[in-house]
C-alpha cells in the first residue's frame, strides 16, 4: 500500500510536469496549426536560465524564474516571428519538421551553457514530508500545485478575457476571425509567448522534481508529446488527462515492473509513455478527446 | 524536339527515365567523377563519402514513404537499426569474441538481403497503423517506434549486445571477397575504404534504379495519387491498404539494407546509435535534398553525410575557429543542420534539387530573364 501511495505521488508530480509542457503544445497547435517539437528546447532554455540566475549567480528564486520566463516567452515570440510566420499555410509536417530544425539549433547553444554535469535550480523546496510512509517531496507538492494554478489561470484566461476568446476565434476559423477584427498575428504571438512561459515553468519544475537540470531533461519534455496524444492533440482538457494517465502509468511501471516483469528490461519506464500512446491511438485514432477530423469530398 | 527539351509530347515521354540525350550525357559524365573521386581523395573524405552511398540508400527508402507516397515516418532509424542488426547477427562467425551473442556465420550474399526483408516484414507489420492514422497522429506513432526500437536494442543482449557495449557490426565479405581489408582487385591496389566506396556506389546505382523505375510505375502512381488525396485516390480505384503496406514495406527494405551497410564503415554497432536524432537526418536528407525526387535524396544524404567535412573545409577560410571559440565543430554541425532544416523549409521548399532546377533553368533561358 505504502509503494502504491509512493508510486501515486510520484506518478501525480510527473504528469503535473507533462501537463504543463502538453497545454504550451496544445495552445501553439489550437491557435496557429502548427505542431511545435521545438518545446523541448524552450523547457531547457527556461531551465538553464533558472538555474543560472538562481543557482551560479544566487540571485533570490523568484526573481531568476522571473527572468528565466521572461527569456522563454521571448525567445518563443522571437521564433514565431522569424520562423514561423514565414511557413503560414503550408503543409503542417513541414512546419512541424521545421520546428525539430529550430529544436536541434537551440538545444545545442543550451547544452553547450549547461555543460555536462546535472546544476541545481535553487528551489526553495528542498525538504520532505512522511505521509503514511509514503516520502513526499516539497518539491512534488510544489510542482502539483503550480501546476493546477497555471492549467485554471490558462483556463480562465481562454474563457473570461477578450484575448481568450480572440485565440478561441483564431482556433476556430482564422479568415473569418481576421474577418471579425481579430489580428490572427498577435494571437499566434500570445500563444507562443504563452507556451514559452509555461514551458520555463516546467523546467524549472524538472529540475527541482529531479536531480537537477541538464542535457537530458529535454527527454523528459520530449515525453509530453504522447501525453498529449493521448489526450488529443486539439483538447486543453485532453492535455490535462493525457499527462495524468502517462505520468501515472510511468510511475507505476517504475515501481511494479522491477522484480515482477523483468523480461521487459531495465528502465522499461521510459517508454511506458509511448506504449499507452500506441494502444490509445489503436482503439481512438484522435486521441481521447481529439476532434475527429471531417474531410469534405 | 531537338532543341525543345521543355516539350512532351506523350504520356511515356513525361514519365521516361530520362527525357533528353543531354540529361544522359550528364549523368554517365557524373557517375565517372563518381568513380574517379576515390582515386585520389583522401581518407578523411572517402569514409564520409563511403557512408554518405549507403546513406542515400536509406534516404531513398524514407522518400519513397514519405516522400511519394505521403505517409510521414519519424521511425526510421528503427528500420534502420532493424537491418543493421539483423546482418550483424547473421553475418558474426560464433567464436570466443562473440560473448554468447546471436551469430550464424553466413556470408554477405545472404545478411544483406535478408536485413533488407526482415525491416520489410517489420514495415509490413507497422504498416496497418497508418491505415488508421493519417498526418501528425502518424508521424507519432513512428516517433514512438523510435523509443520502443532503442529500448527493444538495449534490452535485447543476445542480439545488441546491451547499451554500452554493442557489438562487431557485419562482415562486408562477398563471396569470400573482403571489401574491408585492402588488397588488389583484377590487377589495381585498392584500400578498404575504397573497396567500401565502389560497393556503396555500385548498391546505390541499382536500388535507385529500381526506386526511380517504380515510382515511375503503376505502384509510384498510386503512391503520388494517395499522397495527394488519399479519399480521392480511393475512389478511382487504389487499394489503400494494399499501396500503404507496400510503401512501408519497400521503404523499410532499403532502410533494412542502409542499416546492414551503414555502420560496417566504422565497424561497431550500439543500440543507443538509432535513436530519434538518425530519424532527423534522414527526415533532413529528404527535406534538404528534395521530397519526392530520388536525385534529391542522393544529394541530400551527400550534403548531410559530408556536413562535418563542409564545414570543417569551410572554418579554414572563415574569421571563426571551432578550436579556439565557444562552440566546437560538432555543436557548430548541429546548430548548422538545425538551421539548414529551417532555412530549406522556408525558402526552397523544395532542396537542392529545387535549387538545380533554378540553377538549370536560369541558363536555358540565359541571356534573357525567362
């Protein structure tokens, strides 16, 4: 029972991370079509910066996931200007190629600063607490409940303000949101900027939920993508319960197969993510709560 | 017609092989530079070359799939891996070396073409799934097929030898004939790299011959057709599931075969080598050389395969040193290759046979601007 509450809060803080990587994928995707591999990148770009700010110069916490985000929103605008824009209208594989171009360009300038040892963010939450023997990290608290804050802001945001409702118009048709008044480029920048914030947040999360930030941490935001297959890869709720069924059957896989399915080989964890993609993909082919795509003859 | 090279005037011309005597005349004159080349080059440049013909084989095999007939792949390093250790196992002779790994000693009359059926049948078996899914959900799905195929590599020891550790890849012996060792061939010295080179030259002049010659048959057709609208293909009359199934399977035949040949260059195999990076450079092969052309995917794998020696020949005459500032020559490649990805895309969509073209059709109308 106490490996099952452990393997249950790990799994919880894991999919909290995913999910936040998954809601900058589906905002970019809903918004402006385009399937961005190029998240990784800004995960790591918000966690290396995060870390540099807070952990080699020791500047207070907050104020380097301050800047940190600010750099990632940046960066995020920076890249739809220069080189998303040019591509509106074409083929969605070759914006999303493009985007593993960006991925593999920006990686590199970041692993090069991050060096090759694991370095510390300068979390505030460094202690544990002792649930019914289950060990649960402040880090994991902290890291479910930024989340749940950011999803309901996000949320909010696509509901309640006009911005939102502007995005949800440009999500929906965008000739007849540009028709409506809408500028479709300040809603395409808003949601790269946004994905760009959410995703510093979630490095920075890696790397207090983990032993640090480094090279590898963008496989774990590599891993939001079946996630948000899972969910469906137009579905903002989708993303929630895509990154809530994959992070937990991560987390069990890790604490169950180990001794009881060892024919499945060492770390099988890893690619339990995709394994539940396959199988969701077989029986629902849009994911489990995608929009069914309607083709016109 | 002579002189008009721009005028088809038949169903069989359009689609011919080649449509003038001066496209002829062209290609025999490069396939000789291609077989001086060795000759003379250097080392340095002849393993990268060697390895760029066997690239170009699995190039082709991702733009028969991707490229003619529409189905995105981001799983072909699996392929890849698939044919890589399938020849490995059937080529190693069991001895005290082999450490309790699959090894059956077969000659390379057998391993190649069996690397190349067993990725097929391996394609045949993902091939359903892209009767379901279509666009990104696909793209998916084989991005996934990576991770699965690098965990199924390093888990599998008798067959990988496990992360880390790998094992011998094939032995090029045909026949009794070693391509790996140097020696004389009918009377001329040649090196093993050398030997290696003509081997991937003489591979890659027949599989892009037959590559060519089916897209320009009915099967290529019906890839065209689907990859342009596969609700209108169906309706004339193309069996989806039947033209799906064969794209993957010929796709992952010549990945199969790529594979078996690729790493016999360096001579070393390890699981960690086909991971979700070997599907990019391929994707980039295709993209950068050009989608749906097979002289496009031979000049793309080139190009990518020789970036590192590019750039390399390039920093001596630039104010920048890999070896002195930030960025080495390795993170330079990268940045350079990512960039690459963005720069075709957005303004030569499509390749370097896309700029060919350019080039080509500037002079036809040289001295007038069209």
């Amino acid at each position: 029972m106490t490996q099952f509450l452990q393997a249950t809060v790990n799994g919880l803080s894991l999919a909290a991370v995913y999910a936040l990587i998954a809601i900058g994928f589906v905002v970019i995707y809903k918004s402006t079509q385009v399937l961005s591999f190029a998240q990784p990148a800004l995960v790591l770009t918000g966690a290396y910066f995060v870390s540099y700010f807070a952990f080699s110069l020791g500047w207070n916490f907050w104020l380097g996931l301050g800047l940190a985000i600010a750099i990632a929103v940046f960066l995020g605008l920076f890249v739809e200007r220069t080189a998303l824009r040019p591509m509106i209208g074409k083929p969605v594989f070759s914006v999303a190629i493009l985007t593993i171009g960006l991925d593999i360009a920006i990686r590199t300038v970041i692993n090069d600063l991050i060096g090759v040892d694991f370095r510390g963010v300068g979390s505030p939450w460094l202690g544990q607490w002792d649930w019914g023997g289950a060990v649960v990290r402040h880090a994991q608290v902290a890291t479910v409940v930024i989340t749940v804050v950011l999803v309901v802001g996000v949320v909010a945001f696509f509901r309640y303000s006009r911005l939102g409702l502007a995005m949800r118009a440009a999500a929906f048709d965008q000739e007849v949101a540009l028709a409506q008044g809408i500028s479709v480029a300040v809603v395409f920048a808003v949601a790269w900027g946004m994905a760009g914030g959410l995703a510093a947040v979630a490095g920075m999360l890696i790397g207090t939920s983990f032993a640090g930030v480094s090279a590898g941490s963008a496989f774990v935001a590599l891993k939001a993508l079946p996630a948000i297959v899972v969910g469906g890869i137009d579905s903002l709720p989708g993303a929630v319960v895509g990154s809530l069924i994959v992070g937990l059957a991560e987390a069990y896989a890790a604490t169950y197969q180990a001794g009881n399915f060892d024919f499945l080989g060492a770390n099988f964890s890893q690619v339990v993510p995709w394994l539940v993609m396959f199988i969701v993909l077989l029986v629902r082919p849009y994911g489990l709560f995608g929009t069914k795509e309607v083709e016109r003859v | 017609m002579r002189g008009r090279p721009g005028l088809i005037t038949s169903y069989r011309k359009d689609i011919s092989l080649f449509r003038t005597g001066t496209q002829r005349l062209w290609l025999v004159v490069l396939l000789l530079v291609a077989l001086w080349l060795p000759l003379w080059m250097p080392n340095d440049w002849l393993v990268p070359a060697g390895i760029s013909l066997f690239a170009a084989i699995g190039a082709i095999g991702l733009n028969l799939v991707t490229g003619y007939a529409g189905q995105v792949s981001l799983g072909h390093a699996f392929f890849l891996g698939i044919g890589a250790y399938t020849a490995s196992a059937l080529s190693t002779v069991e001895g005290p070396g082999t450490r309790g790994l699959l090894a059956y000693g077969y000659d390379m009359i057998i391993w190649l073409p069996a690397a190349g059926l067993v990725a097929a049948l391996l394609g045949v078996i993902v091939a359903p799934v892209a009767l379901r899914l279509k666009g990104l959900y696909l793209a998916f799905v084989t991005l996934g097929l990576v991770f699965l195929g690098q965990h199924l590599f390093q888990s599998w020891r008798e067959l990988t030898g496990g992360a880390g550790i790998g094992r011998r890849a094939a032995e090029l012996s045909l026949l009794g004939f070693r391509f790996d060792e140097d020696g004389e061939v009918f009377g001329v010295f040649l090196s093993d790299t050398q030997k290696i080179y003509f081997l991937g030259f003489v591979l890659l002049v027949v599989m892009a011959l037959v590559a060519k010659n089916l897209a320009r048959s009915r099967i290529g057709r019906a890839f065209a057709a689907i990859r342009d609208r596969d609700i209108a293909a169906e309706i004339m009359g193309i069996d989806l599931t039947r033209y799906k199934v064969i794209a993957f399977a010929i796709s992952s035949f010549y990945a199969g075969v790529a594979g078996a040949l690729l790493f016999t260059v360096t001579g070393f195999l390890e699981p960690n080598a086909f991971n979700l990076e070997l599907s990019i450079f391929y994707v980039a092969m295709v993209l950068i050389g050009g989608v749906a052309t097979i002289s496009g995917s031979i000049m793309g794998a080139v190009f990518v395969t020789m970036l590192p020696n590019l750039i390399d020949f390039v920093s001596d005459y630039l104010p920048y040193d890999p070896a002195t500032g930030p960025l080495n020559t390795g993170q330079l490649e990268a940045i350079l290759f990512g960039l690459l990805i963005v720069v075709f895309l957005i303004f030569e969509p499509l390749g370097l046979y896309g700029l060919w073209i350019r080039i080509r059709n500037y002079w036809k109308a040289w001295p007038f601007s069209y």
